[in-house]
C-alpha cells in the first residue's frame, strides 16, 4: 500500500514536471505566435513616408501614387508596393486616402469624369473629398495622416485599413445625414 | 501465393490487425442501408484523398511567397508536364469535396441520423463541414491572385469589425499590418498542416463512431427512437436481418467514389484549373475581385443587405447558425426520423438550398456591381439618339461621360446598380429629374458639384426623352396647362 502511493506520488511528481516544462515551453511559442501584435507600431511600420514632390499632385486634382510599406520584408514582393489617392484640394491642401471601400476592402477607383470615387465589388461611390456617396459603405474613405516637408507629401503609413481600425478612425471623413447639396 | 501467405501471417503476427480489419469488414449493417442514398460520406473521403494527393504533388512546384507564388503557378500550368491537370483536379477536386459535404450534411439531416445515440457524429460532422470551408478559403488564398489578395483584405474586413478584438485579430491573421509575405506563409501552414491534420482526426472519429454505433438505419414513418430502447432495437436489427458491409453495402461505395473521382478529372481535363488571374500587385486596381464558386453566396448577401444591419449580422450570423445546428441533436435527438413525418426539416434544406442556390447565381451576374467601363465602352442604343435635337444629344454625352451608364443601363446596355432608365421620363417629372441628378438620394450619388448648369439641362434634355412611343413623359400636374412642360 505504501509502495503504491509512492508510485502515485512520482506520477504526480512526473506530471507536474511534465506540466511545468509544458509551461516554460508554451511561453516563448505564445510570445512568438503574438508577434505581430506586439512587434511594436512605433518602432516598426507605423512611419511617415514620402510620396514625391508636391509637383506630381496638381491643384485640384485626385491622382493614385504608391509607397512601399515601412517594415516591408524582402519575401513580401509587389504586395508591399501599396497604392493610395491623393488629392491636391486648392494647391495648399491635400487629402490621401486609403485604396481600401470601408465596405470590405476593395480598391476604389477615382473616376476624374464624374468625380466619384466607385468600388467595384459591391458598388460603393464616395464623393471627390471622400465621404460616404451611396451603396453598403457606412462611412467615408480611410485617410492618412499628411503632412507636407520640402515641398514633400508625406503620410503616416504602415497599417491595412480596415473598419474596425481605430488608427484609420483618425481623421474620419463623414457627413452625417444627407449628401452635400449642389 | 504460399508466399505472400507466409509473409501475410509474418506482418500480423507483429501488426495485429488482421482481425479488427476482417471484423470492420463483416460488421453488419442494416439491409436497407446498403443503399445508393448512403455513398456520400465514403465519397467526401474518396475525394479528400483525392486532394491529399495532388496538393502533395502541387507542393513539389509551389513557392509559398508571396514574390514567387505567382509565378510558381504559371510554372505549374505552362512549365510542368501536366502541372495544368493536376491543379485543374485540386481545384475541381475541391469544388466537388465541398458539394458532397453539403449533400452528404442534407441527407444525414433528412434520415434523422444525428439522433440519439449518434449525437457527438453529427457535431465532429459539423466540425468537418468548418475545417472543409476552411480549406476551400485558405486554399483560394494560395492561390496567390488578383482575388486571392483582394479577398484577404474582405477577411480583414469582416474579422476587423469584431468589437473590441477586432483589430488584434486581422494582425494575427495577416501575420502583420498588411497583406503581404507572411500572410501567404501562415495561410500555406493553414492549409497543409494544420487544417488537414485536423480534419483527418475528426474525421477518423467520425468514421470510428459510424462503425462503434452502427450505420442509421432506414427510417420509417411512425419508428421512433426512444433512448430507453433504441440501441437494443437496432442490435436486433442488424444481428436477425442484418447484412456485412463487405459486400453488401461497400460495393455502391466504391462504385459512387469511382464515378466522383472521374467527374472529377473529367471536369479537370475538360474545364482546366482555376486562374490564377491577374498578379497580386495591389497597384493594379483595375480589377473587380470575385470569390470562389462557394463563397458567391456570401458575396451576394454582403451586397443585399442594408449598411447598418450588415456587421450585425456577419457577427451574429454564423454564431447563431453554428448553434443552431450543434444543438440540434441535443433539441432533437429522439422521435421521429423519416422526412416523410418531418415536413419542416424538409422545408428547412429546400429553403436554405434555394436561398444558396438564388444568391449564387444573383452572384454570378453582380447586378450590385456598377460596370466600371460602360462610360467608354458601352453604346448606347441608337433608338434613344435618332431624331433627337443637339441639345438632347449634348444630354446623351454628358449622361456617358459623367459615367451615369456605368450604374443605368439604356436597352440592357450598362450597369445594374441603379434602375434602367428606358422608361424613366413616365416616372419623374422634369423638375424631378433635376433634382435627382443634383441631390442624388435613394442610394444615388449627388451630381451638384459635378455638374454645371449647362450640362444638366441637356442631361434632363435628354433624360426626358426616355420614355416608350406609347406613353407619354411625365407632366408636373400642379402647373397649369400652359406652364407644363
């Protein structure tokens, strides 16, 4: 009887060993498998960026310019090459705005003619300043932060938009109600 | 032949397997059951192991980056001596898996068969149904395109609107800020180990607990099943008018696999693989990205709902479908089995199996969508420009170049976001009509800004003239007489 439970105490004492070491390894596989959210957005990929010369951007007109993603890797390819719309409102005044609907992420497309912004998966349309036209979108066009140095734009970048991103929350273009009047 | 008895007597003298195996085969199933209704299950095996198969074979060409994914493709299709067929059976390999999956899931429904004692099949059923949709997604993402990067970012989308994890969760499964190198990489190590792992341990439960509990038997209108009696019911059922699996039911099995995996390569070699489509160079944005065949459904309801009930039900949807459906066996896991005494079961596959099938096809023509080159590429009928004056025909250009046919179609000619405008002058006045172009509304875009006066009144010009021989356009009957226009 005493032999037995001194079998049970070393199967406890296996277990728990067993346990421990599952510990002690589980940290560092969770710590890696959370890596990209803790891979901080300061130090990594949440930077300003350069766009070109203001040059490219005419007053009053919406053209598409690229950047590559900061913290891009070299097995990422063209899909770190990411587009964005800029709008050069009066010469002084710039927008830029995220490819992505705030729908569910397709590229929109800035129709010059009508001066629309359309998404073609599900028939989005954004006005030329970037808030909600009409279809399924609930808000306006995701918008970079800008800033102009040397006659340079840059945006802060680094981050898919997506709605439920607060960092693209953070210069909302929305109308509420009705749509602007002629 | 004493050989190979003498080595088949060596091996299971070590292995032990020759009597479980003889016993799995001899196992008696009920005499009705050995019947064509009952070939799904094997069949979704058959072409699982048909998928084990050639993605093993496609991961000896395909590069899991997303610099090179593409282009390891093309290689497949053009490069490899019948690379092309190989993805072309993956592919419809797939397509095929996912139907009998579904059909297999309708006819266990109908026959009663997640009832008790076989409750915990049906739920590791319903697990295999999520792992199979899973490997129809992640797959459609290794297929690096156009629509495979696109489509990402709509799973970013919908994963981003979850409240407060949100977010945190589009990182994870991205594996970084954007769609890019690790994304493919984590979908790759989705797709070829862990989700197939996954699937083929519940699925060797699955099949464990068909063998343990016996195969349902055929139901009968007003046979009830009752926990108090139901397994000695069915133990009396196989053991007195039972028949072995081998032959009796296998042989339908292996006759249905056998026509499925030529369906199969039949539709490989005839219809080829899937795409891929364009490069996945996000800079390409003339592109409309379209989901694979069984995702259209979704596709089409994310179009069709209104804006504000749209995150709602993404989020609540499928967790009420999912409990739905695990609590079923548990609602429901005595009575009656035979769908001829359950018309709400039957009402309930033809109701989900039209919506599907409706939305699917709505899908596969994109009403929703506008027609992004129908402002430059679309004629417009030329029985809505002969006889008209310049002014109208003035209208006729502007109503093409603001892009007003990319959702108005003239004559079935151009987009379907909006409604045909062939009629539209019985409908709205004059007066209506400026202001609809000017303030837009009813989900249409206000053209104020965009416009100035002198082409909105060629536009309403010719807008006016949209209307059938036979019927008037539309007057403003609060003017008098004279003063309509």
């Amino acid at each position: 009887m005493s032999d037995l439970s001194r079998r049970q105490m070393f199967l406890k004492l296996g277990a728990a060993f067993n346990g421990a070491v599952g510990v002690l390894l589980g940290i560092p596989i969770v710590g890696y498998l959370l890596s990209p959210l803790t891979r901080g957005r300061n130090g990594g990929y949440d930077r300003w960026i350069s766009l070109g010369s203001t040059d490219q951007f005419p007053a009053g007109q919406t053209r598409l310019a690229t950047y590559r993603n900061p913290g891009a890797s070299p097995t990422d390819g063209e899909t770190a090459e990411i587009p964005c719309w800029v709008r050069n409102i009066d010469g002084n005044n710039f927008q830029v705005f995220a490819i992505n609907c705030a729908h569910l992420g397709c590229p929109v497309r800035w129709c010059p003619q009508s001066h629309l912004f359309m998404c073609p998966c599900h028939g989005g349309a954004y006005y030329e300043d970037g808030s909600r036209a009409s279809g399924p979108p609930e808000r306006g066009l995701f918008e970079y932060a800008f800033k102009i140095v040397d006659g340079t734009v840059h945006i802060k970048a680094g981050e898919l938009s997506t709605p439920g991103l607060s960092a693209a929350n953070r210069s909302l273009v929305q109308i509420k109600g009705q749509p602007p009047c002629a | 032949m004493r050989l190979i008895r003498t080595v088949g007597k060596w091996v299971d003298q070590r292995l032990q397997l020759g009597a479980p195996m003889r016993e799995t085969m001899d196992h008696p199933i009920p005499r009705e059951t050995a019947s064509w209704a009952y070939v799904f299950g094997s069949a979704a095996m058959s072409a699982f192991a048909l998928q084990l198969v050639t993605g093993i074979l496609l991961a000896l060409i395909y590069v899991p980056s997303a610099s090179e994914a593409w282009n390891s493709l093309q290689i497949l299709n053009h490069d490899v001596s019948l690379g092309w067929f190989i993805r072309g059976l993956h592919g419809w390999g797939s397509n095929f898996m996912l139907a009998i999956v579904l059909i297999h899931m309708a006819q266990v429904f109908l026959f009663g068969a997640y009832k008790f004692p076989r409750e915990l099949t049906w739920i590791f059923g319903i697990f295999l149904l999520l792992l199979t949709l899973g490997m129809a997604f992640t797959g459609q993402v290794l297929r690096f395109d156009q629509d495979a990067y696109w489509g990402l970012g709509i799973g970013a989308s919908i994963s981003s609107r979850i409240p407060l994890v949100g977010p945190a969760l589009v990182k994870l499964l991205l594996g970084g800020p954007i769609i890019a190198g690790a994304t493919l990489s984590r979908f790759f190590a989705f797709h070829v180990f862990v989700i197939p792992g996954l699937l083929i341990a519940f699925m060797g439960l699955h099949v464990l607990m068909v063998l343990k509990l016996g195969i349902n038997e055929w139901p009968m209108p007003g046979r009830l099943v009752r926990r108090s009696d139901y397994m000695e019911k069915y133990h009396e059922m196989t053991h007195t008018q039972g028949v072995p699996f081998v032959p009796y039911g296998v042989w339908k099995d292996a006759v249905f696999s056998a026509v499925i995996l030529l369906a199969i390569a039949g539709c490989a070699f005839y219809f080829g693989p899937f795409g891929p489509s364009g490069q996945p160079d996000p800079r390409v944005i003339q592109t409309a990205p379209r989901p694979d065949y069984f995702f259209l459904w979704l596709y089409a309801v994310l179009s069709l709902l209104p804006p504000q009930l749209e995150t709602p039900a993404l989020l609540i949807g499928p967790a009420i479908a999912l409990i739905v459906l695990l609590a079923l066996p548990f609602v429901s896991g005595e009575g009656e089995k035979s769908w001829k005494r359950r018309p709400i079961a039957v009402l309930m596959i033809l109701l989900v199996a039209v919506g599907l099938g409706t939305f699917t096809n709505m899908a596969d023509h994109a009403p929703w969508s506008p027609v992004m080159d129908a402002s430059t590429g679309a004629a417009i009928p030329s029985k809505f420009l002969s006889g008209r004056t310049p002014l109208q025909i003035q209208g006729a250009l502007v109503f093409a170049s603001k892009q007003c046919h990319n959702c108005h179609a003239l004559g079935d000619i151009g987009g379907q976001r909006g409604p045909a405008l062939d009629a539209v002058a019985v409908r709205l006045t004059s007066d209506q009509l400026v202001r609809q172009v000017l303030q837009g509304g009813g989900n249409m875009p206000a053209y104020g800004k965009n416009l100035n006066p002198a082409e909105t009144t060629a536009l309403v010009a010719f807008i006016e003239t949209l209307h059938p021989a036979s019927q008037r356009a539309a007057k403003d009957a609060s003017l008098p007489l004279g003063a309509r226009r």
